[in-house]
C-alpha cells in the first residue's frame, strides 16, 4: 500500500474558520481510503493564493516529503489547489519523477503521471486554472475602478474622523484632523502631534495610542478631502460620496509636506536636536555644515571633510550662541516691514501654488486613466508599469514645485501683530521655529574662525534674507 500526502488550499479565508481546507481534507481521506492508501501527513495551506504568487510553506514541505521518499503518492480536491502556474506544475513533475511517483488523485478526477496523456490534460487543466484565475483578477480589479470612480467609499474599519458608515463625520476627531493639518502646515513634525496628542490621552481609531505611521496615513488619505482614490494612497478617481475635513487645497498642500523627499530623508532617525541644519554653509568653500558636537558633547556646526563628506573641514562654530544670535535677527525682522514684503510676495505664490495643484491633479488623473485601460486588458501589466513610471515623475515633480511655491503657515496669526511672534516663540516646537526661520532666510555663511578670539564671533556670520 502507498503511504499518501493530502495537499489542501484556500486562497481566502475570511474568518479564519479553515472550513475550507477541512473539507477538502475528509474528501481527500475518503478517497485515500477507498484506494487503500495510508495518509503519510497532512499539508495545509489555509488563506494562501497560489496566483498571486505567495508563499506556500506546507507546499514546500510536501516536495520535501516527495523527494525524501516519505510518501509514494499525492491527493488533492481538485489539481487547481496544487498549482495555478504552469511552471509551478512543471516543477511538481520533475519532484515526482525524481521521487518515481506516478500516481495523484483528485476528488474530481484522477491523473495518472504514469503517462505522456495523463500528464498533457494536466498541463491543460493547469492553464484552464490559470485562465480562470486571469479572468478572475481583471473582474476583481475592474470592480474596484468601477465602485472608486463612483465615489462610493472603500470598505475596511473606521477611518478616523467619521463614524462607522464611513459617511457621517465625527466632529470631535475632525477637529482634531484640521488641528493636525494645520500643525503640519506651519511646521510642526508628525512626530511631535503624535508626542502631544498621545499626552493628551486622544484615544486613535481602535482606542490605543497613536503612532507616526497611523497619523500620517490619516493625513495623507484623500479620504480626508472628501476625495475617492483607487487604492489606499493611489490617485483621485472622483468626488466622495461623504463630506470633506478639509477642503482639496489644503490637503494637496499637507501632502506635499509630508511627501518632501527631504522631509522623509530625516524620517526615523529621531527627533532632531539642531536649529539651523540645512540652512548653514561653509563661508570658505560652500559645503553645507552638519550637526556634529565638540570632543566636550557642546552641540556645534562644523564643515566636515571626513569620508564621504565633501567639505574642506575649515570651520566649526559652537551651536548655542549661533542659535541666539539667528533667532533674534529673525524675530527683530519678521516685527519689522519684512512681514509686508511677505505678503506682497504670498499674493504671486498663490497663483503659483494653484498652478501647482493643477498639475498634480493632471498627473493623477493621468494615473487613473492608466488603471481603467489597464483593467480593460487594454494594455498590458508590463505597459502600465513602465507608462505608470514616467506618470509618477511627473507626479513627484508636480508635488515638488508645489512644495516650492507652497506659502508656510508657520506665520498664521503674527502678520501685523508686532510683539506677537516674539512672545510665541517659547512656545513653539523645533519643526515650528525652522518653519519660520525659512519664511525668512535663504541660507546663513559662516566664516572661519579668526585665530586669537576664543569666543563666539557675529561677524563671522552672513545672513541672506529672503525679504
């Protein structure tokens, strides 16, 4: 009698109940009895989709048995649980030839690997599968652009800021939304909303505490702007069927925040302790300085010629006095007419900005039109890969000049309230002085030290303003 291997697989178990598998396992023990085989070992794959390539451990595990000689033949419900690729089929053939097995049954019919028939209607059952499977996918994701471009709203949990319909919006965390995009905007770090908000028990969706990643994904959902995207982050296909947080505007201009390359290139590596980084450079040869602390840990910023730094190491500058001198200037100034020429200035950006949020809508919009022909099978997966990749540059590079024309909140409140900002100033976050600190400068040179003065030197200090 041949010891047998039973192999069972679902693709989708919703409820984690595995009925699925057990039944296709007593079919498949009914059927070895009536053979008279003995069964070896189970293997179960529950809630694991052979299309879409996932890894199948107990599938592996079986070949193993197979090559080992542990089992002399193999049952399954139906062939399509074993395999939906070809190649995978072909593989499980070269396994039973070096095994020397010749026989796998099937609820639904046997196949006699025996033979060059036997084995030519599995090969065409196996691609009956496949076609199946294509067809399957192409109806699931035309599903899909169907119910986004309807506006109707994505299934799943509640989202934060409404209420479990999805529809009705829950005032009390809008609020909170509007408070953080408004953070956001005028310079604040989602880290230190996530700090605040978890300090002031603000409870997130599922009732436990905050953390970056959720928050930022709230702000970043189109979902907030009362907007429809195809997929979790993926391109506006249409006006929701549920009111707005926040109006489109503001919200393509969070995003453009929060999806700053150079924003995200300080991401995880901790709270930044440094004022003016990236707004110093090497009065000597140009060299952006780094935060680096002295040999005695006093916080300072130095032009760095170390490996893979391209400075000329010529100038160090210790931080505190530094920090004192450009906060007062800034604040002595933003008091000052400067704030007029600001907004002289705001008046242009925000043609600009609009023109920069037009442009990004064109390029998602441009996205979806690649989704719908891609779910026609108008274009192949490999056309909307490569035509998606030069879509998405233009994307990247709408949302930069957005970000470049973007006017800062970070003076919302202060403009013509002399005295104001100067008073507010203990109170901001990090994130929240840089904000200002850029509304104003462009860049600050600083010179090499004068050999014989031992303390902090003004003069070596260059400011240029941008009002």
């Amino acid at each position: 009698m041949s010891p047998a291997a039973i192999y069972c697989r679902i693709s989708d178990d919703r409820d984690g109940s595995a009925l699925g598998v057990k039944r296709q396992e007593e079919d498949c023990r009914a059927l070895a009895e009536r053979r008279g085989w003995p069964v070896a070992e189970v293997f179960v794959d529950n809630d694991v989709s052979a299309y879409k390539g996932h890894a199948r451990a107990a599938y592996r595990r079986m070949l193993e048995a197979m090559k080992a000689g542990d089992v002399d033949a193999v049952v399954v419900w139906h062939l399509d649980r074993l395999h939906r690729h070809p190649k995978e089929l072909e593989e499980f053939f070269e396994a039973c030839d070096s095994a020397g097995i010749k026989d796998l049954a099937s609820v639904t019919g046997d196949v006699d690997l025996s033979t060059f028939d036997g084995r030519f209607m599995a090969r065409i059952l196996g691609a009956v599968a496949r076609k199946e499977s294509d067809d399957k996918s192409r109806r699931t994701r035309r599903k899909h652009l169907e119910l986004a471009e309807s506006g109707a709203p994505v299934g799943g949990g509640r989202p934060f800021g409404y209420e479990v319909d999805r529809v009705t919006v829950r005032e009390s965390e809008a609020a909170l939304v509007r408070e953080a995009v408004e953070r956001v905007l005028a310079g604040d770090s989602i880290r230190s909303i996530t700090i605040d908000w978890n300090a002031r028990a603000i409870p997130a969706v599922q009732g436990g505490k905050w953390g970056q990643t959720a928050l930022r994904r709230v702000l970043l959902s189109h979902r907030i702007a009362g907007l429809r995207s195809h997929g979790r982050m993926g391109p506006v296909v249409a006006v929701g069927t549920w009111p707005a947080i926040v109006d489109p505007t503001t919200h393509e201009r969070v995003r453009s925040v929060l999806l700053d390359p150079a924003r995200q290139a300080t991401a995880g590596f901790g709270a930044r302790k440094y004022l003016l980084t990236g707004f110093l450079v090497c009065g000597r040869c140009g060299t952006r300085l780094i935060a680096q602390p002295r040999n005695d840990r006093r916080r300072s910023y130095t032009c760095s010629s170390g490996p893979g730094r391209d400075g000329c190491g010529g100038v160090r500058v210790v931080a505190e006095p530094l920090e004192e001198l450009i906060v007062e200037a800034v604040v002595q100034r933003l008091d000052g007419p400067a704030l007029a020429e600001l907004l002289r200035a705001d008046q242009g950006a925000d043609d600009q900005e609009r023109a920069a949020v037009k442009d990004v809508a064109q390029a998602e919009a441009k996205l979806t039109e690649l989704a719908r022909e891609w779910a026609a099978d108008s274009i192949t997966k490999a056309e909307w890969l490569v035509a998606r990749q030069a879509v998405e540059a233009r994307l990247d590079a709408a949302r930069r000049a957005l970000g470049r024309h973007r006017r800062s909140s970070a003076l919302d409140g202060f403009l013509g309230q002399p005295g104001a900002l100067r008073a507010a100033w203990p109170g901001f976050s990090l994130h929240r002085r840089r904000a200002v600190i850029a509304t104003i400068v462009d860049r600050i040179s600083i010179g090499p030290a004068v050999r014989g003065i031992n303390h902090f030197d003004p003069d070596r200090v260059d400011v240029l303003w941008l009002a």
